[in-house]
C-alpha cells in the first residue's frame, strides 16, 4: 500500500525545492523530516512551524494534544523550540487566533498555499531576514 502512496512534487511556498523541517523529532505526513504531501495527507501537514509553549497549548486546547508523549506511536511529545509540520488548517486557524507558530518558509509546501496565503505566511516567517 506504501508503495502506492504518490508524493506531490517536492516543493516550497516559492516552488523552490523543499528543505528538510526536522529530523530531531522526525516529522512529516512521511515521517522523513520534510513537509512533503500527498492526496492521502487529508490533514495536509505542510506548514513547517517552530513550536512555541503558547502554541503548543493551545493547540492541547483545541484537542490536538502535541506536547504529550505517545510510546504506542513512537511520539516522545513536542517541546517549544521543536520544529514540526503542522497540519495547513490548524496553522490557519491559529493564526485566525492570534496564536500561530513561526514558519520557515523554504521548509512549508507550497500546497499549503491552496487554504493560507503567502502573505499570511510571510508575516510570521523566521527566514525572511
């Protein structure tokens, strides 16, 4: 099955190639460090964020529990400093909030551009200096 999971091209919100989030935990839909996507990716994890306690608690607030290990999915639980590839729609609506995370930019997919805007990304990006 798999083998048969097709990966959408690997690519940034500037249609660069897409950089490597975090290996250290090791994140992604492919669980290979990179924001990478597909069609099965129905939570579309393609926005690399940097965690932040803030976040990480309002995320537990909303029922996305990240900070809490999770032996049985060999997940040791996200502290802030963290990167992570969060899911488009999460981000989205934290930043709605007032509460989303930093983005690297040249890490985040560009199909995360279908729900955010570039703009709305760029406004809290950590590789734009």
């Amino acid at each position: 099955m798999a083998d048969q999971i097709q990966a959408y091209p690997a690519r940034n919100v500037f249609g660069s190639e897409l950089q490597l989030c975090s290996q250290d935990p090791v994140t992604g839909f492919f669980r290979d460090g990179c924001c990478n996507s597909c069609r099965e990716d129905v939570g579309s994890h393609t926005v690399c964020c940097m965690m932040t306690a803030e976040f990480l608690e309002y995320s537990r607030f909303k029922g996305n529990d990240l900070s809490t290990p999770r032996p049985e999915f060999d997940f040791k639980g996200l502290k802030a400093g963290d990167y992570w590839c969060l899911c488009a729609g999460r981000w989205l609506e934290a930043f709605q909030d007032g509460m989303a995370p930093k983005v690297n930019l040249l890490s985040t997919h560009e199909s995360c551009l279908e729900l955010i805007s570039l703009e709305e990304l760029k406004s809290v990006a950590l590789d734009l200096h």
